[in-house]
C-alpha cells in the first residue's frame, strides 16, 4: 500500500486492438501489475488520436475503432517500479511509456464493505 510521500507516475500509451502473445496488450499489462502488487491502475479509452504511424484514428469510422488509443496510469514507489519496468517494456510493445515524479498527499484507502 501507497503512503504519502514521493512516488512515480506511470503512463502507457497503446493502442486498443494491441496484442501481446495473442491477448490485449492492456489486458497483459492490468494483469501483470495487479498480480504483482501494484497498489491500482486505471485503463482510460480515447475517443480519438493518432501515434507514432501517423494515423488519426477515431471512434467514428467503424473499420480502425480497433486502433482507438488507450492510456494505462498506475503510480507506485520508485523501488516498485524499478522491480517492473522491464517487463512492462515488453509488454508495451511499439506503445510508449511516461515516468513522471509525483507526490502522494493523501494515499488511498481501503473501503470497508
């Protein structure tokens, strides 16, 4: 679990039809995180952009809504991090990574259900 504190803030940027080993590439990545222990992760779905080919893909053509951008953040301690960044690389495949510095002022908490 997080504390406040320094921490970092990973962003990956995919796109949604990715694949890695045959399974989604967002898919791979939220399961590789949860299973190790990252403390969250969000997976946000863009309605349009374009990458590194130089394509503008957006939601209203039917055909490359497969290829609609996808941003994974998650953010951890730098020790934690430093343990999945290189698995997380491969993961990614031609997607990009971010690493930000960040400060946690108040870390999240478990609700009591």
């Amino acid at each position: 679990m997080l504390s406040a504190g320094k921490a970092l803030k990973i962003s990956i940027y995919l796109s949604e039809g990715t694949k890695h080993r045959g399974v989604s590439a967002y898919s791979a990545i939220l399961d590789y995180l949860f299973f190790n222990g990252v403390s969250g992760a969000t997976v946000l779905k863009g309605v349009a952009g374009f990458g590194a080919d130089h394509h503008i893909h957006s939601s209203g053509v039917v055909e490359i809504s497969d290829h609609l951008p996808l941003k994974i953040e998650f953010i951890e301690t730098p020790e934690k991090i430093d343990t999945l960044i290189e698995r997380l690389k491969e993961l990614a495949g031609s997607g990009l990574i971010e690493m930000q510095e960040t400060l946690i002022v108040k870390p999240a908490e478990r609700s009591h259900r």
